[in-house]
C-alpha cells in the first residue's frame, strides 16, 4: 500500500491536501481534503435585520466578498417584493465584473502561471519574468478600482444595500475608470498572448458534466434566471427555487465542505463550464480569444479553466467599457434606494462567482428578520469534480513517482481556483465510514 500526502496545498485560497492510497494499481482512496475551520455564518444571521445579512455573510470570503453581498440583496429584495431600478442592476453587474477581473488576473497570473512555466511560485516567476507578474498585477488593480468605485471599496463593499445603492458614483470616479479600462483592454489581450504561448498540460481529463446560470440576455453574471446543466448533449434547466434538486449537498468525512452532486454524478461549476454553457453570447473580442487560445468546448482538461479565466477577462473589460461609455454619456440619475416593508417572505437568488454559481436562499418573519439562511458555493460545488479530476490523473500517470504524482494532483486542484473558505461556512453533522 503507497499512501500519498499533501499536507498543504500551495497557491489556493485556504487551507486543504490531497490524500491518495494506492495498493499496486488499484486507487483504494482518492480525497480532496478541505481543512478550514468551519465558520457558522449562517447560523450568525438567523434573527438579525435584513438590512444586516449582507454585511455579515460577506466575510464568508475576501476575494469574492461582492458576489456574496449582491447575491445576499437579490434574495432578501426577492424575499420582501422589492424591484431595483435598471441602473441598479446594471451597476451590481459592472461591480460583479470588477470582481470577476481581479480574481481572475490574481489566480491565473499569481497561482496558476507558476504551474505552466515549472517555477515553484509567484516571487521566483517575478525574479526572472517580471513583466508577467506585472501585468497581472495592473489587471488585478483594475478590477479592484471598479470595486471601489462602484462599492465603495475593493473587498466588502459598503455602498450595495438593500433596494440599491447608498451612493452612486461621481463623474470623476467614471473618467478615471474610463481611462484605467482602455489600459485594460490592452492588458487583457496581452494577456491572451502569453496563456496562448504556454506549453500545454493535460492533466485529469475526463468527460465531464457542467453548470452555470443563465442570464435573460448577454454573458452576465447578476441577472442570473435560472441554471443550467450540461452533461454530454443532455440540458437540465433548475429555477433558483430548485437549486437543492440541482446541488444535492452531502456532508463526507473527510472534509469541512458539504459534497454536491446531480443524480449521484459531480459536475463542474466556473469560467470553464460558463463558457461552455453560454460560450455562444460572448462578445466579438472575446470570441476571438476563445479561438486564440484553441479552447474545447465543452472540454475534458480541467486546466482550461485557466485559459477560460482570460476568456471572461476580455468579454468583462469590454461589457465595462460599455457600461461607463454608457453611464458617461447619459449621466447617472440620482435615485436613493427603493423603499420597502419589512415582511415574512422567501428568496433565493443565483448569481455567477469568479469561482461558479452561488447561491443564497433566505426565509424572513413578518418583522424582517432573518429566519433561516442556506448558502451553497462554487467550491463545494466543485469538491466532488476535482476528486473525480485526480482519479482520471492517477489512472494516466500510473507509475509515475510519488512526488511527482502530488505535484501533478496540486496541479489539477489549482485549476479548479478553489476558495476554501468559502466552502466550509455551514456547520455539518459528522458520520463515520
């Protein structure tokens, strides 16, 4: 029996290993093991105001803090019947793309380009290749002034409420993005260029099943309707109302995250499966990018979902420059947050995270207090896929040498770009076996 370990899986966010036992041939156990302490949020914003909710669950993670305060207030306005105004949706979309540039451009240039150039991390690829990481770094930053514009700040965002925005941003803020964004549409195809010259890695492929939400129109990642799940040829289409039919969580021993699966199969949620979804409603500059850097789709690599991060980087940079051309043109109309009455009522809103679909779902009482808070995340979404990844690559790399097979798996997991924290925010009940 060869057991294979790592203790601590570099370049992700959070604290998780890999465990593999092999006896001969013969895979005995496989686990993805995600060792974050669990958190409790949930439980934390039963009985608080919902006016309160967002601010706490956004510390379920720093690096995707808006998605969770947007998706947070699109449930509870589900919840209590309030309808935001076109230009609040259309600024909650520009803030979920600032989001989704910066962690984008942190994973792939900081995480995961280390692994396609055989450097050990981001302070030796920047010692020899510093234009690399700088790049990365400018289209980080980008993403964070949109953040900050549009939130108020890059990480927790204050200026999203419940029913809208409590400031808007100035004219000023907008030319000074506006600016920032041409600089970023150059990085981004730039960016293109060198995921286009990497030396290609195949690693864990499998044929595999995907699941995205879908937006009324265009590749957005806030005005999400419903979800989608594609397994071969087969769609299945989930209402937000259905989302548990969908995720199916399970709790498993050997991590901190609940597992999901759709009919006893993991699938794969992210830039990958949304491009694979929907591939089809991206611009005509991301278009391009998706045929530069020769993507599947949908694919069997897992570590296409890297390339597939610099798809959406293109297709967000463009959507907006679109939107403060737009803004800018028109002029932003004052308008305060939508008034609303507190009431007993259920919600749940999808919207799409860097890392796939999130989901919250809320019950209030008549006072408009929280009843009950159920999130489901990317992360744990994708646990059971990325072990399902390293079983195929245990099977192509047999016999390779047990070092050599942890990095490879470290590889797999990576692409995945998983946010442990996000994954162990509920406490679940422990079982043995």
């Amino acid at each position: 029996m060869t057991t294979i370990r790592v203790e601590h899986l570099a370049r992700i966010e959070g604290h998780g290993g890999i465990t593999v036992e092999l006896d001969g041939g013969s895979m005995k156990r496989v686990e993805f093991d995600i060792f974050e302490g669990v958190r409790l949020l949930e439980a934390l914003v039963v009985g608080r105001d919902c006016e309160e909710v967002a601010p706490v669950l956004s510390r379920i993670c720093a690096i995707c803090s808006a998605s969770h305060v947007l998706t947070s207030l699109k449930a509870t306005e589900a919840a209590l019947g309030v309808q935001v105004t076109p230009q609040t949706e259309s600024l909650r979309e520009l803030l979920l793309r600032g989001e989704n540039i910066q962690s984008h451009a942190l994973h792939f240039f900081c995480l995961a380009l280390p692994d396609y150039l055989g450097y050990p991390g981001i302070v030796a690829l920047a010692a020899e290749r510093p234009a690399d990481v700088e790049l990365g770094l400018r289209l980080k930053k980008l993403g964070n002034l949109i953040q900050e514009i549009v939130g108020g700040r890059a990480v927790h965002p204050v200026n999203a409420v419940v029913g809208g925005f409590a400031s808007l941003p100035s004219t000023e803020q907008l030319v000074e993005l506006r600016h920032a964004l041409d600089q970023g549409r150059a990085d981004a195809e730039e960016a293109v260029e060198l995921a286009a010259s990497l030396p290609s890695l195949q690693l864990g492929r499998s044929p595999t099943a995907y699941a995205a939400g879908v937006a009324g129109e265009g590749y957005g990642y806030y005005g999400i309707g419903q979800a989608v799940l594609l397994d071969g040829t087969r769609r299945t289409v989930f209402a937000p109302s259905e989302y548990r039919r969908l995720t199916n969580e399970r709790p498993v021993a050997h991590s901190h995250a609940r597992y999901s699966a759709f009919e006893g199969k993991p699938f794969m949620v992210g830039a990958l499966a949304r491009l694979a979804i929907r591939g089809d409603r991206l611009g005509a500059p991301a278009r391009r990018a998706l045929q530069r850097l020769g993507l599947e789709l949908p694919g069997e690599n897992p570590l296409d979902n890297n390339k597939a991060q610099l798809v959406e980087l293109v297709e967000d940079v463009e959507f907006a420059l679109r939107v403060v051309d737009e803004l800018l043109e028109r002029g932003l109309r004052p308008e305060a947050p939508r008034a609303f009455r507190r009431r007993a009522g259920q919600g749940v809103a999808l919207t799409e995270a860097p890392r796939g679909l999130l989901v919250h779902s809320y019950a209030y009482d008549e006072q408009g207090r929280l009843v009950s808070a159920d999130v489901v995340t990317p992360t744990a979404i994708n646990a059971a896929s990325i072990e399902e990844r390293f079983r195929a690559a245990i099977g192509q790399l047999n016999g390779c040498p047990p070092e050599e097979l942890a990095d490879r798996l470290s590889i797999v997991a990576r692409a995945y770009d998983p946010c442990l924290s996000c994954s162990v925010h509920v406490l679940q009940a422990r079982h043995e076996g």
